[in-house]
C-alpha cells in the first residue's frame, strides 16, 4: 500500500478522534499509527486537549472535510495528467521509434533495370522507412568504387507483429527507385545501418561501415 503522508493524517485526526469517518479512513490512520511515532504522538495530543463545542463541531467537520477534498481533487488531476503523459509516451514510440529491418536475401532484392535504373524491392509485410545514402567513392580490394549503403526500418506500428495480430497473412511486393542520376554512378549496394552524424562526428566512418555491411548487389 502507498506510504500516507503525515500531513494528511494529521488532517483527519480531529474526525478520526470523534469517529467520524469512514471505515476505510479509519482503517488507514490505524495502520499509519502503528509505525509513525510522529502521528501518534500528534493523536494522543489532540485526544487529551482537544475540545469542540457542540455548537461549533458542525462547522469544525465542514471546514476539515472540504480540505480533505480539496486534497483528494488534487491527487486526482496529478494522477490524470502523469496517466496522460505516460500514454502519450507510449504512442509516441509505437508511431515513430525505428528499428532497422534485418538483411534476408528474400525480403530485399535489387536489380538494374534496362534504362539504367537501380530499384530495390522488398518483399517484407510493411516497413516504416528506407534510408539510402549518395554513391560514395571506397576502395574495395584495391579498387576504387562508387558504394551505395541501404536499409530498411520498421515501427511497431508498421511490423509483421502488427501484421499477425490483425491476422493479416499476405506479402506484399514495394519498389524503392534509386534517383536515376544516382543509379547511373553506383557500382555496388551494400546493406547496413549507418548514422549520419557519427560519421560527421568523427565516431564512425564509411570504410568501417564498409566492414559490417552486407553485398547484395554489384555492377
């Protein structure tokens, strides 16, 4: 059960002395009582000297409960708020938190088509997005080439989990098109994630990029 404060307590130890209150208020400040030494000293202070006159114990009561429920309104747009807050997180990493899709050879395959046009098609149940960088110039076992790094990322709300949950068992086929003027340049694809701005950084860099990434086509 979560620890009451004091303050509270002390609050409603005037009702709980004339008894007051309900069962399981009652109940909560006999609880409290058996291990705050604070509280109970408070308790045996206000049972000796407290004293309402009958006239005025009416309006003593209204005035502690509507403190009271000042307090539990309080709590209660706390709790709303810290809810909405923790859902919204929620919905913002199913929606847009990215994971990169794991190369298999099929679910990507790219081809040249006859006009010179790279074109990648995944063969996956849905993905979020697909991240392709410029050729850049490496040298490949002493050769130098024009390297272009992909891949693909998936959401949870774009996943095959989401896929199977709606009982959705049909593959689709989707086409990236590689920019022709690009298409045209590149001499190899290599499948890897990659950031940006590491390499920009100085944290990582292409040839070490090169060393982890999967060929999965070449001129």
């Amino acid at each position: 059960m979560k620890e009451i404060k004091c303050t509270i307590i002390q609050d409603v130890l005037p009702l709980y002395i004339d008894e007051v209150v309900s069962q399981d208020t009652k109940e909560m400040v006999d609880q409290h009582l058996q291990y705050c030494e604070k509280c109970q000293k408070e308790y045996e202070t206000m049972k000796s000297k407290l004293y309402i006159p009958a006239e005025n114990k009416a309006p003593m009561i209204k005035k502690i409960n509507k403190k009271w429920r000042k307090k539990k309104v309080t709590i209660s747009i706390v709790s709303v708020f810290a809810t909405a807050i923790i859902l919204l997180g929620a919905f913002a990493y199913v929606l847009y938190y990215e994971k990169v899709i794991p190369y298999s050879k099929n679910l990507i395959k790219i081809e040249m088509q006859n006009d010179n046009q790279l074109v990648s098609h995944y063969y996956g149940k849905s993905y979020a997005s697909v991240n392709e960088t410029h050729p850049t110039p490496l040298e490949i076992d002493g050769e130098k080439k024009n390297v272009s790094f992909i891949y693909y990322t998936k959401t949870i709300a774009d996943s095959p989990s989401r896929n199977l949950i709606n009982n959705e068992k049909r593959q689709n086929e989707e086409e990236y098109i590689f920019p022709l003027a690009e298409s045209e340049k590149i001499d190899a694809v290599y499948y890897v994630d990659f950031d940006v701005e590491k390499i920009t950084a100085g944290k990582d860099s292409w040839d070490s990029i090169l060393k982890r990434a999967v060929l999965i086509w070449e001129k």
